[in-house]
C-alpha cells in the first residue's frame, strides 16, 4: 500500500493528512501555531513557525503507517504570504501575511505608478494589502538592509517546498496572484519588475502544481525514516487545492468555503476580466491551464472567531447558537457589517471596518452572534452578485470550511440566497486536495486524474416567509457601506 501526503499551512495551523492509491484519507492530524501582531493591522510570522508544527505533525501523522510506502508530498497553504529568504535560504525576517495591512495606505500610488503597461491590466484589478508585491515593494522602503540580502521571493507554501526539497520554485497559482505577473501575456511584469527593480534571479521558477520538483531532503528522509524515492511536488495556493478536493475544478460547480476568510471559487474555460475576483491561473502539468476565479469576504469566520473567543472568550463556538429557534431566524432588527479587516474584491477597500447597527439593551449575546452570521451571509449574497453567478450556478452551490458545520448558519445562508446549500462532507478541502495531487503526480492509470464529486453531508433549503424577512434586512444592509464613509468623511 503506497501513502501519499497533503500538508496545509492555513493561517493559524497546519492541516495534514495522508491518502492511499485510492485518495481515500487513511490518517489526518493538525497543529496550531500563532502569528505576530507587531503594530495595529500587521500581520506576520516566522516561517520556522509552520516548519515546527509540521515536523512536529509529521511525527503524529506517519506514526500508523509504513513510512517506507510514503511515496510523495505536497504543500498547500496560505495564499500571497510572502516569504524572504536570502542567498543560503534563510529567512531574513518573518513573512508578511495575506492579512497584512501595513501597505493600505500605498496602494492606490502603486496602481498609479504602473497604470498604462499592457502587463500590468491584469494586475491592476487584483493589487491590494498583502499581495507580494506591495509587501517587497514594503520591504524595499522600510527595510534597506533586508532588502539588500533579499535573493529570492516565495509565497507560503512555496517555502514549504524549498525546506523539503532544496529547490526554490512557485506554481501558477502563487504566481498569477501575487500581482507581480502577467495572466494574459503569461510571463512576469517586466513593467512591475522595473517599479520595484527586482532582479531577474529573484523570480521563482514557475512549474505546474503536479509537477516534481525534486527528492526528500536526505537530512529529513533519516530523521522522519521515510525511502529515498519520496517526492515533493510543487504544490499550489489552498484555494485551487481546495477545488481539486471538492470537485469545483473538474464539475465546474460553486464552492463557498467559510474558514478565516469567506472564499467564492468558480471555475472558467478563460480569463474574464468584466467580472470581479482574482482570476487565478492553474496548471496540474504545466501545459493545460484552467482558470480559476476567486472572490473574497475578508472576515468571515475570522468576524465569528473574533465575537465568541476575542470578546465573549468561548472556545465552543455551536454553544453560542444551541438555543437560538430556526423559526425565530431574522426577526430582530440588528445588523452586523463584517468587513473588519477590510475588503478585497466588492470595493476593493482596504480601509473598510465592521459595525454593529440597532443595538438595543435587550440583545443578548446569542443575538449577536445571530447578527455576525447574518451578516456575513448578507456580505456573501453581495459578493455572488458582484461575481455574475448565474441563476443556474448558484442553484448548485456547495459550502464547505468550519462554519459549513453550523445548522444555524447553513439555513441562515440557505435564507438569505434563497437557494439549496450543500455541505460538502469531510473537512480536510485543500490538504486532501494536495495530496491528491502528489498521488497523481507519481501513480499512472486512467482513473489517476478522475476525481469523484465531493459527498454531500446534508443540505438546506430556503424558507419563504424567512427569504421574503431576509430580503428586506438585505437591502438595509446595502445602506451600510455610504453610511460608514460619511461618517469616516466627517
């Protein structure tokens, strides 16, 4: 029985988890770890944090298995995180996280700068807070010295590779996302390199998410008892890999994970600049490319998280909704904007804040938490719309991530899109994706890339008195934006 590895360095933990010949999961473990919060809206973490919780993982994972039958890995993870190493591979300073808000305030002069250049058109729609290039471009301005050791730039999951491997490299999808290349020329932006005067030895070599980048590291091969035939591929960002385990890639239907961040993937036969979303390029072989496009709410779980463990300091979030009446759902007038960490694809505003809006002293706590997930479906239901679903794409949407797991929310969702939610069974999404992946990098056969469709775990239709109550909350909802920017005009 051979075994095959996905690792997901998500942005609080690492995921991982190991596949047979058949892609069945035969084992799963997952460690946490922290990042850093130097000064308000910065977001960082040393990379050797992702290092130790997955060693540390590698040792629960493989503990029941033949490690000798360990024929290949792949690394997932956080999207745009940006990584430093320096000519030995060193890390110079910590990554600067996706959620990283240090550069708010450069980013409309970095649009302007590089406005008018054929391969910056693409790139003009997706350049934000967090994106490699306004954290090098950061770097570049804030930190002379590093910048100077600077010798190479990787994105999370890129790291993971090249501390494995030994060999630098990034896929399509890291690549088409970090705002420093061309999607529709395919090449990197000459007109972005000159701005932030990159050397042409710092890009990454691009390869397909399937393809082999190299062997095992011996050093770890001894440590960890696994064969010198293992294999490391070269891995992708969490989303596509993601959409590989829930059938998004191959079945072309809409999958909504709720995790941290909402994310919205939908899959394209070609790039499509007249919609909203990051237009991600992915590649398994290097040579056939899908598009892949991926919209965001910035706070999702991360809004929920922040209520029930930051302020009211519950570990159990369902406790909070245990005694919340389906039948009662809506009825109360409070709204919850959940943008606070800003926003990346509806207004494309950085600067945007939550609110709490009608609160009275007769809310209780399970009211609140009602509102934060209403208002996170609200903010869901409005990202849809900016993205053109059609009709018959939203009818076979599929919701999967941590807060798929809530009933409450499910309906609420279900409610508010006045459409069927499916859950998509099993929680493991971008790690069992890569590790899909480096089993089909490694075993041949017809069936090696057809993947079956995600099971369904349940499902949640919506309700028309609740549809017609949640129509009306969502077009006061649509209010909130003006109204937070006049008040922040004053």
């Amino acid at each position: 029985m051979s075994y095959f590895l996905g690792i997901d360095i998500g942005t609080s933990s690492a995921k991982l988890i190991a596949v047979d010949e058949s892609g069945r999961a035969v084992a799963r473990c997952g460690r946490d770890y922290r990042y850093d919060q130097p000064a308000p809206g910065w977001r960082e973490i040393w990379p050797g944090e992702w290092v130790k919780a997955v060693e540390d993982g590698l040792e629960e994972l493989l503990a029941g298995l033949d490690r000798e039958q360990v024929e290949a890995i792949g690394f997932t993870g956080q999207m745009h995180t940006t990584v430093f190493p320096d000519k030995e591979g060193a890390c110079i300073r910590p990554a600067i996280m996706w959620n990283d808000m240090r550069t708010k305030d450069r980013i409309a002069s970095m649009k302007e700068a590089v406005t008018g250049s054929e391969d910056t058109r693409s790139i003009l729609r997706i350049l934000s807070t967090g994106s490699p290039a306004a954290n090098l471009l950061w770097l570049k301005e804030h930190e002379k010295e590093n910048w100077n050791r600077l010798d190479k730039f990787l994105i999370g999951p890129d790291y993971l590779a090249y501390y494995f491997s030994g060999e630098y490299g990034t896929d399509y999808c890291e690549a088409s996302t970090s705002s420093l290349y061309d999607t529709e020329g395919r090449r990197w932006s000459e007109t972005m390199g000159r701005f932030l005067g990159l050397a042409e030895s710092v890009y990454p070599t691009i390869r397909g998410s399937q393809e082999i980048v190299g062997g095992l590291r011996e050093e770890l091969r001894e440590r960890f008892g696994l064969s010198a035939g293992v294999r490391i591929i070269a891995g992708t960002g969490d989303n596509p890999a993601a959409a590989v385990a829930t059938g998004a890639l191959q079945y072309h239907y809409p999958v909504l994970s709720i995790g941290t961040s909402g994310v919205l993937v939908l899959s394209r036969d070609r790039v499509d600049q007249d919609i909203k979303g990051k237009q991600i390029l992915f590649s398994l072989d290097g040579e056939r490319m899908h598009v892949l496009v991926q919209g965001v709410v910035q706070s999702a779980g991360g809004s929920y998280n922040w209520y029930a463990k930051n302020i009211l300091g519950v570990d159990d979030f369902n406790s909070l909704t245990k005694s919340v009446d389906l039948d009662t759902l809506g009825e109360t007038d409070l709204l919850f904007y959940p943008h606070l960490t800003g926003d990346k694809t509806i207004y494309a505003d950085p600067t945007l804040r939550g609110a709490f809006i009608g609160l009275d002293t007769n809310h209780t706590r399970e009211d609140l938490a009602v509102a934060v997930m209403e208002g996170i479906c609200f903010a869901v239901r409005q990202l849809i719309q900016e993205m053109r679903l059609t009709k018959e794409e939203l009818g076979q949407l599929k919701v999967t991530g941590g807060g798929s797991y809530s009933r409450i929310w499910m309906q609420i969702l279900a409610d508010v899109l006045n459409t069927r939610i499916e859950q998509l069974d099993g929680g493991e999404g971008a790690s069992l994706g890569v590790a899909v992946m480096a089993r089909n990098a490694v075993v041949s056969g017809p069936d090696r890339d057809r993947e079956r469709p995600a099971k369904i775990r349940g499902s949640f239709v919506p309700r028309p008195h609740h549809v017609g109550v949640y129509e009306l909350k969502y077009r006061r909802y649509l209010r909130i934006y003006d109204a937070l920017k006049k008040i922040e005009g004053i």
